[in-house]
C-alpha cells in the first residue's frame, strides 16, 4: 500500500512541476512582451523593415507545433520569420497559422516539382526505388 501511495505521490509531484513549468514559462514571456513594448527591434534582430519575432509573435504567428518563444527568450538575432505569404494565406482562407503554414509548404513543393502528397519528384526522368 505503501508503495502504491509512494507512487502517486511521485507522479503527482512530476505532473505538478510539469504544468507549473509550462504555465511560468509562458506567464514570463507574456510578462516580457508587454515590459517591452518600447522595444528596440534593432537589438532583438530585425531586418531592415523592422520584422523581428516579437512582431510574428505579437501578430499571432506561433503555435503549439511551431513555438517561436523560445527564439524571443533566448534573444535570437535573426530576423523573423517569412511570414508576408503565411499571413496572406490566413487572411483569404480563413485558416489557422499551422494550416497556413502547411499550404505554404505544399505550394513550394508543387512550384519545385515535388508531389506534395508523396514528396517524391514530379520528373518523368526521376528514378526511385522502394523496398
């Protein structure tokens, strides 16, 4: 009985540290972001029109499959993401930013002659092989 309670206990401690973790990190940024809302892009990476990831981030470009808050904590220099084409293709068909980014892909693939489904070339020259 011991040990069935010992365990619980364990993983209810576990599940504790993993939520409180999850829920402070998050807390923290949102924190961040708004303290610097006179932030200098210059010095978090931006391009030369002032795109940075704070901006996609602020813009709603980030989700739980593509998290670009790590990037904005760990003060990435980079400029932000490529995200005119995503944001265009959210606007006109009403998606998500993960669907969105999805189309995307699958338009670059079909425009370098690559079948968006199989991913295996469009080239009747192509040779593949399977097992």
């Amino acid at each position: 009985m011991n040990f069935i309670l010992g365990g619980l206990m364990i993983l209810a401690l576990v599940a504790f540290w993993y939520f409180f973790g999850l829920f402070v990190g998050r807390l923290r940024l949102s924190r961040r972001l708004a303290q610097n809302r006179s932030y200098r892009l210059g010095a978090a990476g931006s391009d030369e029109d002032g795109h940075s990831f704070v901006d996609d981030y602020r813009a709603g470009l980030s989700s739980s499959n593509f998290d670009i808050s790590i990037n904005i904590d760990d003060g990435d220099t980079r400029p932000g993401l490529d995200s005119e084409e995503v944001r265009a293709i959210m606007e006109a068909q009403g998606v998500s930013f993960d669907k969105a980014r999805l189309i995307r892909q699958q338009r670059l693939m079909e425009h370098n002659g690559i079948d968006p489904a199989t991913g295996l070339s469009l080239d009747p020259k192509a040779v593949t092989f399977s097992r």
